[in-house]
C-alpha cells in the first residue's frame, strides 16, 4: 500500500511535468549533437530546470528527465573504461536510451549523453505508452520509485517518456518502522495497525494533486490530465466529453448560513459526483464552487446521460446542517461540452462553460449541451 501511494505520486506527478514542456524531433536532433557540459548550458535545459523547480522542491522527488529511444544502429554511445566503475556496464556496451533533458547533477559525467540500458519498466513503458510507475528498485541511481508519462510531439507522435524519480529510502524507513512497531507490541497493533499503516500512507503519499476541501484533483493536475486525454482521444479517434457543474445559489448558503455550511455543503456534492462517476472519469475542484469532471471514451448523447443522473441525484439528497432544523435543498447546473477536431484543452472547457451559463439562464437545476 505505501509503494503503491508513491508510485502513484510519481506518475501523477510526471503527467503534470509532461505538460510543462514541449519536445520536439529538432531538439532531440540538436541535443545529440552536444556534449554533456554544452547540454547542460542549452537554453531548453535550463528552462526545463526552472520549470521543473517547483516540482522538485517536494518532499523525496530526486530527478525529472525527458528520455526517447535512439532509432536504429547508426547513433551508438559506448561505456568508456573510465566510467565503467560508475555505470556498471563493460566496455563498448550500446546504449538505448537518451536523456534529453535532466533536473539531475550531471557534473561528474564524462560521457556524451546521460543513457541507461533498458528494462523490463521501459521495455513495457514504451510498449503501452501511457502513465506508468514502479515499485522501489536499487539501481545505479539509488533507490528510486520512478513515474512515467508519455510525451507526443505538435503532430501527436509519441517521442518519449517524462520520467519523475522518487526516493525509496522514506518508504524503506517507514516500513522499518512499522515493522518494529509489529515486533515490539504485536497483541497492540491488531487493533491500531491499520490506522499506523493508513497515517504512513498519508504521510508518504502527500496528495498534492488534490484539493484540500473537496479531495477532488485541483486545477493544476485536471489541465495535465484533459491535455493528456485530448491526446489520446486523438490517437485513437474516441470520443472524449467533459462536464462544468456549478452549485446554484451557492453565495445566499454563505450568507445565510456561514462557511463552513457552506463548505460542507460543497464537499457533499463533491462526494455526490464520485459517486456516480465510473472510474476512469476524472473529477476535479475548478474553481471556488465550480466542478469540473473529464469523461474518456464518452460522446456528448452518453455525457448527457451522467449529468443528469448527476442533477437527480443532487437534487434528492437532503443536505443537513448544523444548528438547523429543516434539512436544505441543492441543485447544481451542467454545461456538456465533447471534443470537437479544431478544440484545444481551453476551447473545450469554454465551450462547456458556455453551455453550463445557458442552463443557468434557462432556470438552473438542469443541463445544456454545446454542440
């Protein structure tokens, strides 16, 4: 459980990295051409490393890279005797992978390019490409649990992976501890060992890709996510629809009420939508009392169908709050919006919340779709 929580913190955490940065075929052709210390100079990677600062200032995040595959036998890189103690490969060993871009500390490198050999994670990765993490794995880089996602370029060709190491030490230290904890006290951790093991989960996992109030993902992780989804409906010609839901009236509970009812009620409806979503849709707080979810493989009749199980559903729930007798009544409206061939990731959601303001024109307590 508490692999898996960073292993998902790496790869959440790689997908919004992804759509930081923008790889394209002429940098990769341009970054081959330079030794390592040139590299580190280039402009892109010093403007991938600012990029990436924030990202890195969380807490165990070690390396974020971007890597693509070298094609064919006509560009080789070889282990040189000098650095076989440090990469652990014999001499004139072929190198597979090259590291475009990297957040890591390459000053005691000495050969042409950052590069690894593959593995069965990359061999599997660059098979499926998409999201990927792994579990704790001592390598020659530490112990790392590493996050992939795929990187297409302006044509929508798969290029690489963005890659986001996280160290394996604080899982390895909390496992430790929990395991000591089992040793010395076992009849007390029958009864608390779950909780121990849910609040070192908590610890390790640190959501930050999720909103406090709602636990629905924040902003920043749905802008990742709907890039990568509009992506892949491309690819693969699917449909893709997102929904814009707005709390109705949602200022008179503040004011009637207070704050806190009114962020209880909010963080109700959150859980309402959940609720009714399937697992691969995508729910996320946009903006104050604005909702926002991402439905993959759904056309607009079919995303019509889910809002308005949403709206019954939040219509018929009774919303108590504290230090009121009568039970209070809340409606949402929701603006549909499917992908259409000319929509980028903004086009989309605006088009869904110019279908979110219509239903709110027309009375609020239902949807409307933009064609």
């Amino acid at each position: 459980m508490l692999a898996k929580n960073l292993g998902l913190r790496a790869q959440a955490t790689a997908q919004v990295a992804a759509n930081l940065v923008k790889i394209d075929q002429k940098l990769i052709d341009e970054m081959l051409g330079l030794d390592i210390k040139s590299s580190r100079n280039h402009p892109a990677a010093l403007e991938f490393k600012k990029k990436m600062a924030p990202l890195l200032e969380q807490h165990d995040i070690k390396y974020i890279y971007v890597e693509t595959r070298l094609q064919g036998h006509q560009i080789r890189y070889f282990v040189s005797p000098e650095e076989e103690k440090v990469f652990g490969q014999p001499p004139g060993t072929p190198m597979e992978y090259f590291y475009v871009l990297t957040s890591e500390d390459e000053s005691s490198y000495t050969n042409r390019d950052r590069f690894d050999v593959s593995d069965p994670l990359r061999e599997r990765a660059y098979a499926e490409k998409k999201p990927f993490y792994d579990r704790p794995l001592n390598s020659k880089w530490g112990n790392l649990i590493t996050g992939y996602a795929p990187l297409y370029n302006e044509k929508g060709q798969f290029v690489g992976f963005l890659g986001v190491d996280i160290s394996g030490h604080e899982f390895t230290r909390h496992v430790h501890y929990v395991r000591n904890i089992i040793i010395i006290s076992f009849g007390i951790i029958v009864l608390l060992g779950g909780f121990i093991l849910y609040r070192a989960s908590r610890v390790l996992s640190k959501p930050m890709y999720l909103d406090g109030l709602t636990k629905l993902f924040n902003h920043q992780y749905m802008k990742a996510r709907l890039e990568e989804e509009i992506n892949r409906a491309r690819r693969f010609k699917r449909p893709l629809s997102v929904l814009m839901i707005d709390l109705d009236f949602f200022k008179r509970i503040n004011d009637f009420y207070g704050h806190q009812s009114g962020d209880f009620v909010l963080r109700k409806v959150s859980e309402l939508v959940l609720v009714n979503l399937r697992d691969e849709d995508i729910a996320c707080r946009y903006g104050g009392e604005e909702l926002a979810v991402i439905l993959p493989e759904t056309s607009l009749k079919e995303a019509a169908v889910v809002a308005e199980r949403l709206l019954r559903s939040i219509e018929k729930t009774e919303f108590s709050l504290a230090g009121i007798e009568e039970p209070v009544q809340v409606t949402v409206s929701i603006g549909v919006a499917e992908l259409n061939e000319g929509d980028t990731p903004d086009r989309l959601l605006q088009r869904a919340d110019e279908a979110l303001y219509l239903a709110k024109r027309r009375g609020r307590n239902r949807y409307d779709c933009c064609e």
